[in-house]
C-alpha cells in the first residue's frame, strides 16, 4: 500500500471515531432527557392529585357552610375519569381550574385557602418544569443524526400538557349574560381613522 491509500484509510477511521464518539455522545444526551422528562411528568401527576385532593377539601368546606359545590366534585370526578389512556386530562384539568376559580375564596377558612393556593403554584411550577423538559428532548429528537440513525430507538415521544394557569379571582369563560363588546382596531395608519 502506498502513502495516498494509508492516508485515506486513516482519514475514514478518524472520520468513524468521531462519528460514533458523536453518536455516544448523543445516545446519552438524550437518554437523560428522556428520564428528566419522565420524572417532570411524575411530578406533573403529583401536583394535580394534589390540586384535585385540594378541591375536594374546598368542596367539603362549601356544603359544610350550606353552599353548593356540585359543580366542583364533577370537576373532581371528571379529573378522575379523564386518567386513563383514552380520557382527555388536559381539557378535564381546565374544566377543575375553572370551577377552583369560580369559588369564592373569601369564605374559605385560611389553612384551606393556603393548601389550595399552594397547590395551584406547584402544579404551575410542575407544568413548566415538565413542558421545559418536553422542549429540550424534542429539540434533540428533532436533530438529523438522532433522526436518520433513529438514536431515540422505541422511546415513545413526548407531549406537552397545556392547560390554563390558575389566577385568584380569574375565571376562563364569560360570565353568563356578558354584553356585547366591540372590539376597537388601533387607527389606520394611512387614514388615521379608527375601524370598528
């Protein structure tokens, strides 16, 4: 073998090391990932048991003080429900923290309206943790070496869970009855005219 055949063969090894060195690297990273991801949603799960336990508990304390919570408990049982493979958690979610925000927290005994509060921050906090987690692996799962050598192997994909952040006193649908608002465009420009 010659020089030019030496040099070559030297150049595809030094090629394939550093493409398998990559590879590994890769493989690891998003192994990581998928574990992080895999424990955000834990903790997901975790804050909304611990949310929909608070609602039950806020729930208790209304018919206590002869106020109606029905709405509440079939939010409760809907979150329940919605657990399974086929139910749809996060629209069922979104109806629990709609019925959480139409209650008046004014007659909730303080330890009470304190677990609820601090189990809507920690489910906020959880949701991003989790959807955080969610971007990064589709970010590398997205990338052409992870796609065309299938990196991911079986890894089922990642989803984010996107349901509405809970605000005191803020309700997500329109009180029944609500008016008629126009909605007012900014000026034109050209004409400076406003355009309804």
């Amino acid at each position: 073998m010659n020089a030019v055949s030496w040099t070559l063969v030297v150049a595809v090894v030094l090629v394939l090391a550093w493409v398998t060195v990559l590879c590994v690297g890769r493989v690891r990273r998003l192994d990581r990932l998928h574990v992080r991801t895999d424990a955000a949603r834990a903790g997901l799960e975790s804050a909304l048991e611990r949310r929909a336990g608070a609602a039950l508990v806020v729930a208790a304390v209304l018919e206590s003080e002869g106020r109606r919570a029905d709405r509440l408990r079939e939010a409760e049982a809907g979150t329940r429900s919605a657990r399974t493979p086929a139910g749809d958690r996060e629209a069922a979610e979104n109806v629990l923290g709609r019925a959480l925000a139409a209650v008046e927290r004014s007659v909730l005994p303080a330890a009470v309206l304190e677990e609820l509060v601090d189990a809507e921050q920690l489910l906020i906090l959880a949701r991003r943790v989790h959807n955080d987690a969610v971007r990064d692996t589709l970010g590398l799962r997205s990338r052409r070496l992870v796609r065309w050598l299938h990196l991911a192997g079986t890894a089922p994909l990642p989803a984010y869970f996107e349901i509405a952040d809970a605000e005191a006193g803020v309700t997500t649908t329109a009180p029944s009855g609500a008016p008629d608002l126009r909605i007012i465009a900014p000026p034109d420009v050209r004409s400076g005219v406003r355009r309804t």
